[in-house]
C-alpha cells in the first residue's frame, strides 16, 4: 500500500515539462534508521542489481534514460544506487576527477566527529580563530562565528581566492549582521576549510582520507590527487578542492543516506547528518532572489529541497552540487543515492535542468504497484 500512494505522489509531481507538484509541504524529514545488519554495504566492489524489475523498476524505461543521457547532457560517469546496491550505471564510473563545489558538503560531514568530540566549536568567531586578510576584515565581520561560515550567512564579503559563487550579488560591506543574510559565498567555504584545520590540527585531506575514504573502501581515492588551488593574492585562504570518482561519490552519498553509518561503524554522528541536512535558509530566504524560483533552500553546505516541492520522494531528499555537473543526490523516501559527474576537463557542462531529466526518468521507471 505504501508503495502505492508513493507511485501516486511521484506521479503528481513529474508533470510534462518537469513543473513541480504544488501540493503544501508535508511532515518533518523522514527518519533512515541506523544500520541494523539489514542494510547492504559495498565491500571491495558494489553489488549490483541485475533485474531491475525485480525490485520495482522497468528495464526498458531505464533503457530509455540511455538515450536522453546522450542526447540531452554531457554526462561522463552516473550511479545510481537503490538499497545499496547499484540498479543503473553509465559512462566511467572509475575516473578521478574534480568535484567542484561538492568539496563543501563533504567538508561539512568531516566536521561531524570534530564538532562531537569538542575540537571544533562552531561558536568560535573569526577573531577568536585569528582568521585575517592582509587587507583587513571589518569589526563586524570578525564576529562572524564558524557556524555562520558554514550555513554560508556570515556576512563576509572579501574577495574569495576563488570563483564560482554569488559574490556580485553581494551586499555592500559591513551591511549584514552575521547569521542573518544568506550568500553563497567562497570566502566563507574557503575559510570553513583553515577553521576545520586550525581546531583540528589535523590537514584536511588527511582527514579525508583517514576520516572518510579508508573507513568507506574507496576504490579511486589518491591522496595525491588532491591539493588547494587559488589566488593568494586575492584571499589568504585557498580552495580545498577535491578529485574523486564518480562510485566513490557513490559511497559518499550512501554514508549519508545511512545517517554517518557504514557497515555498524558510526563514522558521523547521526545527529549531525540529520542537522547539516536540514533547512537553515528557506527557498523563500534564498539570496539572489532567483534561487527563490527554484526548489532548495540551504543547510550546513548541503542543498535541501524545500518548499512544495519537497514531498513525496523529495521529502527529506538533499545534494551536493558542484560546477560543470558534479552532483550527489540522496532521495532516503526511496533509499536511493544519485551520484552525476560530467569531466570538468572536457569543459562541457550538466545543467541541474539536464540532471533533473536524468533523475525524473530515474524515478518515473519505478513500476506502479510493485
């Protein structure tokens, strides 16, 4: 029956042109329970499904998807992972290569066993941690804690070392008391990151790798691979930016999809996982207002879908975006994990629209009354 009135919701909501359900939202985030020994894990390699039909999904509208994926987008690896198991796969899932703005979600979930421990203090203010520009900060940006870093409200608005963000939309400097203005915003990612350093003592790609990729089994990571990039001329603090394949992402959303467990092992907090996925800025506090014509609002660097649109399979659902097409979507209504990369090397690019076709037709393969 449940899977019944889900297939009705789903329905409602993947109507032609991808115009979404406008049905009121519904009850808070549903709960994914913690591992219990029923869920599957991948070991050295993922399990897979090999008749989709079997658990709900028609072969021949997942064929379909093939099409549109070469048609229609510039996608070079897709995963798509239903209770643990992999039910589609395309293009080269073993590549390494960068994830762009994906980097901030996976900084937020290694800052979970750090925020449980007591080592970082998300109250701690931008003074207190003696983050500085040579140009200097205004008095009322240093009061910005690591906790308005994270949300992306700090009300900072140097100059990042890198690009890619909203900051000419940017309100004039020193206008914005901090945690109470949303702008997506690298100087505030970038400094997230020499916070996370400084209270941990710790290099954050070691804690990527010792924190994260070992405890997962990733097949791809190389610890080599991974290096800051910026312009140190413009902002002291550095892009940590992140190169992963597109299965290892796999794992990176299926972590999240358990609530931090993988296998019995707690590996984040699952409080933590709950409270960085959940709505700290709205879909009607978005800034520049034309977020507010989408369907996200904006947790701790993860995208949560808010609004109307956030029921049915959407309810609880949230994403790692990055540029060019780097995307990990978690949909725990369906227990299924996205994992999108388009090869920024080729610079072409997977719109969210052309990813919104791919997981659309994902969803509308679902068998009615299976």
């Amino acid at each position: 029956m449940k899977r019944i009135v889900l297939w009705v919701l789903l329905a409602a909501c993947l109507l032609p042109g991808g115009l979404a359900c406008r049905q009121q939202a519904g009850p808070p985030v549903a709960e994914v329970p913690a591992y219990s020994g029923a869920h599957p894990y991948p070991a050295a390699e993922w399990q897979r499904i090999r008749q989709p039909d079997s658990v709900g999904y028609a072969p021949d509208m997942l064929q379909q998807l093939r099409t549109y994926i070469i048609d229609s987008t510039n996608t070079t690896g897709l995963m798509v992972v239903l209770n643990g198991k992999v039910l589609y796969e395309y293009g080269d899932v073993e590549e390494v290569s960068y994830l762009a703005s994906c980097r901030k979600s996976i900084l937020a979930m290694l800052y979970g066993k750090y925020v449980h421990n007591g080592q970082i203090d998300l109250n701690k203010t931008v003074a207190e941690l003696g983050l500085e520009e040579d140009d200097g900060l205004l008095p009322l940006e240093r009061q910005a804690t690591v906790e308005h870093l994270i949300t992306a409200r700090s009300g900072i608005y140097h100059p990042a070392s890198n690009g890619g963000d909203n900051s000419a939309d940017a309100p004039p400097r020193g206008s914005q008391q901090p945690g109470t203005y949303f702008l997506y915003n690298n100087w505030d990612f970038n400094a997230a990151g020499e916070a996370f350093e400084r209270m941990t003592g710790k290099n954050l790609y070691d804690a990527l790798e010792q924190d994260l990729a070992r405890p997962l089994g990733m097949q791809d990571f190389d610890r080599q691979a991974q290096r800051k990039l910026g312009d140190s001329t413009r902002s002291r603090y550095l892009a940590y930016h992140i190169w992963l394949s597109t299965r290892d992402m796999a794992r990176i959303g299926y972590l999240m999809l358990r609530r931090g467990n993988w296998a019995g092992q707690q590996l984040i907090p699952a409080e933590w996982v709950d409270r960085i996925t959940s709505v700290v800025t709205p879909l009607e506090e978005m800034n520049p207002e034309g977020y507010r014509k989408g369907h996200f609002g904006y947790g701790y660097m993860w995208w949560v879908w808010d609004g109307p649109r956030a029921v049915g399979p959407f309810e609880g659902a949230y994403a790692a975006r990055g540029y060019y097409g780097q995307y990990i979507a978690v949909f725990p209504a369906l227990d299924m994990v996205i994992a999108h990369k388009t090869k920024a090397a080729y610079q072409r690019h997977t719109s969210w629209r052309m990813f919104q076709g791919i997981y659309e037709r994902i969803l509308a393969a679902r068998i009615p009354n299976t």
